[in-house]
C-alpha cells in the first residue's frame, strides 16, 4: 500500500519533468542545433569537404584515376592508364582525423591532419571551418635524371582551410583556401610557393544520391605552364557502411599539390579522366 502511495504522489513531480524535458526540445535544442550531412565524402570530388571521421573510427578508401578518355579504345579510355590511391584516416577525436595514403601517382606518400575550428549552428555560427594540412614525399623523383637531389627536394607541403555552409537540406557549398609548396617544381618558372582558392558543392538528389562539383583557381600560375586549374564533377552513392563517388575531372593526380600544380587535361578538348573513390568505415 505505502508503494502505491508513493507512486500516486510521484506522478505530478514526474509529469512536469516530462513537460519540462518538452519544453526544452521545443527550444534549446533547437537553438544548439548543429548543421549535419553537409557533405557524405571526405572528399567533394578532388577538394577535401569539411567532413570528418568520427572518434575511434577508420576510415580506408581506395581511388582510382584512369587515364584520359581522349586515348578511345587504343587505352580503352583510360583504364590501360590508371593511378590509384590507398588512404587511410582514423578519427583521434570527434573534431581530429590524422591520415596516410600512398599514391602510384609519382608514388607520392602522403601524412595529413584535418581538424575542425568551428561548427555551424543553426542561430549560431552561419559557417564550418576546417582545417587541412599535408606533408607529401615524391619517391619518383630519380637521382640518374636529378644528380643533386636530395632527400628534402621529394618533400611538399599543403595548408588548407574549408569553409562550407550548408545552405538548406539539399545544398552545401564549401570555399577552401589553400596554400601549397613543393621543393621540387616540374616547371622551372613555376615558383615552388603557389596558392589557389577551391570552389565547391553538393547537391542532394536524393535519399542516397548528390551531384558534387569543384575547381580550383589557380592564383600564381607561371606564365606559359602546361598546366590547367582542375575542373571535376561527379556523383555520390550512399550504400550504408560505405560511400562510392564516381568522377571526372581534368586532373589525374589525387593529393592536392598534384591536381591543383599539375593538371594537364582539358575540358575543352575531352581530355578528361575518369574515376571512382570508395570508402568503408571501420
């Protein structure tokens, strides 16, 4: 009898916790309400997006870049011609990701860090801020050709910030200013410090399906170099544990210093490349 009493005198005290807790999700979580899904990849297309693997979390992605489809069935479009790229990205925290990948492009070895400054907030901070940064090692590069090189001459370096705002449930766009430099450059008017502003976005086509795109505007280009700002568009699939973005783009090579320094194809002239990242969560 004294438990049913209890509980009888309980049952006020716990309805106006119920309707406090109420109240709350009507208002402060609303308030708090943090931007989420703006992108699905890691990666736009070629450009890092402001997505971050979560604490505890691997994340291993495999990218292919087939060669140019200007070859036609002598290199059967590209696939004769393919660079590929394994990755690896652990998240330390829920706002710290450390990477490694290894890339048959130039067999570039690359360590990365990615770490998020800010968040954007529904009545709050309108934008996410990211960072990005790279240390690449060029093991191509070959004494026979190169006498004097040295071990530091094979190292490059990016700095990366990521501004993207997810503008409604449909579209994210993202600005990513970036500073790259490499010791060794291809072209010898090229200066080894070169800067560039990347432009980008999602937008969702469905449940599972988004359009991607993003360029990069060169900013201190030598004059005369062979070299094009990357153009790239592709589409992502959610399936799950996984993500499989297929791509093209006017630049084969895949870490930053490479498909913004040396991007040969050409829109224009339908030297483009075909290619496809997929990613699995562990």
């Amino acid at each position: 009898m004294k438990y049913q009493l209890l509980a009888f005198l309980l049952i006020p005290i716990i309805a106006i916790s119920q309707n406090d807790l109420l109240d709350e999700i009507d208002s402060d979580t609303l308030v708090d309400q943090y931007a989420t899904a703006a992108f699905k990849g890691l990666k736009i297309v070629n450009f890092e997006s402001t997505k971050l693997v979560a604490e505890g979390e691997l994340n291993f992605i495999v990218s292919h870049r087939f060669g140019s489809v200007e070859g036609g069935f002598d290199s059967f479009f590209g696939l004769d011609e393919a660079v590929t790229r394994i990755h690896f990205v652990y998240g330390l925290t829920e706002a710290i990701n450390i990477g490694v990948s290894r890339s048959s492009f130039l067999k570039i070895y690359d360590v990365t860090a990615k770490y998020r400054l800010i968040r954007q907030k529904e009545n709050g901070f309108p934008f996410t801020v990211v960072g990005f940064n790279a240390l690449l090692i060029n093991t191509a590069l070959d004494k026979d050709n190169l006498p004097l090189l040295e071990f530091k001459h094979r190292l490059g370096y990016t700095a990366q910030l990521l501004i993207s705002r997810k503008v409604n449930t449909d579209l994210t766009l993202q600005l990513a200013p970036t500073f790259f430099h490499d010791n060794y450059v291809v072209f010898d008017a090229q200066a080894n410090s070169q800067i560039a502003l990347g432009l980008g976005g999602r937008y969702k086509l469905g449940k599972r399906w988004s359009v991607n795109a993003d360029y990069g505007l060169h900013l201190n280009r030598a004059d005369n170099s062979p070299f094009k700002n990357p153009l790239s568009i592709g589409f992502d699939l959610e399936t799950g544990g996984h993500v499989f973005q297929m791509h093209f783009s006017n630049a084969q090579a895949m870490n930053t210093n490479g498909f913004l320094g040396q991007g040969t194809g050409d829109w224009g002239d339908g030297d483009i490349y075909f290619g496809f990242n997929l990613s699995r969560t562990f």
